[in-house]
C-alpha cells in the first residue's frame, strides 16, 4: 500500500512588535506559509500575500472581547491549512 504524500509547510514565530503587513513581507520574503505570534491578546487571522497570518489571542486577559485560542490544521482533506480562531465559552 501506497502512502500519500506528506504535505510541508513553512511556519515562522514573530514577537508581536512588528505590523501585520510587515509580518507578510517577511512570510512572503522568506517563502513562509504561517506565520505565527502573540503577546498582544488579541485574536487576528489575515492573509496577506498568500501568507496566514495568526495570533491565537488569549485564554486570560484577552483584549477583544473574551478568551481565545488558534487550530491550525495543516492536514485538511483537500490539502490546504485551515486555520480558526475559537472563541472560548466562558470568561475570566
């Protein structure tokens, strides 16, 4: 039996002091396909460039609105990432 294919992808972490069109330039540049940060509770999911961009926010002290949390799934069935911010069901 034959196993498919396995699917890479180019995952960059980014400190939150940089833009999210910088973020994007430098995915791009660096031929990267998620591109992941945090440390400003904020929850956010963009792309730019061809380039998933993502802060999962916070689970405690999130800054807009309520707790947070990122799933990547970089094995979805028609072979592309899938990315969904959750909100979480309860407040801290």
């Amino acid at each position: 039996m034959h196993e498919p294919a396995a699917a890479y992808y180019n995952l960059a972490v980014f400190s939150s002091d940089r833009s999210v069109m910088q973020k994007a330039y430098m995915g791009e540049r660096e031929h990267t396909d998620i591109i992941l940060f945090g440390h400003t509770h904020t929850a956010v999911h963009e792309i730019k460039s061809g380039v998933h961009i993502v802060s999962p926010g916070a689970l405690r002290y999130a800054r807009d609105g309520g707790p947070s949390y990122a799933i990547i799934d970089v094995n979805g069935p028609d072979g592309r990432v899938r990315i969904r911010i959750v909100t979480a069901l309860y407040r801290t």
